[in-house]
C-alpha cells in the first residue's frame, strides 16, 4: 500500500480510521447498510413476535442505531472529521510536523486526550508501528477487531 492510502486509512494515533464505525464507505457503514436493505419493514414483524420472545421490543431502538451507522459520513481523522470529541492527537501531529505519533521526539506524551485504556492502547500501537514499520504494522492489524 502506497504512503497517501496509509495516511488516509490510519490515523496520527495509528488507530485504522476505515475500520471505525463512524467512517463512510467503512465496512461497518456498507455492512450496517446491507443488514437494513436484508431487514426491510420487520418493525412490524418485531413487534408481533415480541408477545412471545421480549427481546424484539428492543429492536426500534436497534433499527435507530443500525440507520445511524449505515449513514455515518467521516473522511478520517486527517481530514478534519475525528469523532472522538477530546482527542488533541488530531491537530497535534500537524504542530509537530509527523504522520505517527512514534515519529515525534516527546512521544510518549500527555497530550493526548485520551482515557487511560485508550492511552495504553496508544503506546502499545505506536511502539509496534516504530518496531516493524508502517506498512507492516497495517498488514499485521487489517482485519483485527476495531473495537476490542
């Protein structure tokens, strides 16, 4: 994969923007798509079949939350649209001149933003991309969970 096509897939944190649920065309926007295209009208089926399995008194509130991600519109966190509210990693990189946070003489830093978890994950991806390079660190992690 070239260098633009890394860019706009991972983020300066070298989280996988495609794979987050919020990116547009990302699989879980094309697969939310196609899970509401397959569902159709089953609100009302749903609520037939609540009387005997209670679950599906939920499924309004699934449907709502299924739209929401079918429809989601972000570009990447280098294009400006970071859905994560309190991340100061997206402006920070610009300042400091990198495309990764490894890549920056104060790495490990504070100004992240972060949740301790969150910050943690961080560190760990950011060491990896240094240790095997980005290209590979891509292709090791390319179809690992997002969200895990």
């Amino acid at each position: 994969m070239n260098r633009k096509d890394l860019l706009n897939r991972l983020a300066p944190c070298g989280l996988d923007c495609s794979r987050c649920y919020a990116f547009a065309d990302g699989e879980i926007s094309i697969l939310s798509k196609k899970l509401g295209q397959l569902l159709g009208d089953f609100e009302k089926y749903a609520l037939r079949f609540s009387d005997d399995l209670p679950i599906f008194t939920h499924f309004p509130s699934f449907r709502l939350l299924l739209d929401y991600m079918a429809r989601v519109d972000c570009l990447g966190c280098r294009r400006g649209n970071c859905r994560h509210p309190l991340c100061a990693v997206k402006n920070c990189h610009k300042k400091k001149n990198v495309d990764y946070c490894f890549q920056c003489t104060e790495f490990p830093c504070e100004n992240t933003g972060f949740s301790k978890e969150l910050k943690q994950r961080w560190i760990q991806r950011n060491y990896r991309m240094k240790e095997i390079g980005i290209e590979a660190y891509y292709e090791e992690t390319k179809k690992l969970p997002r969200y895990c």
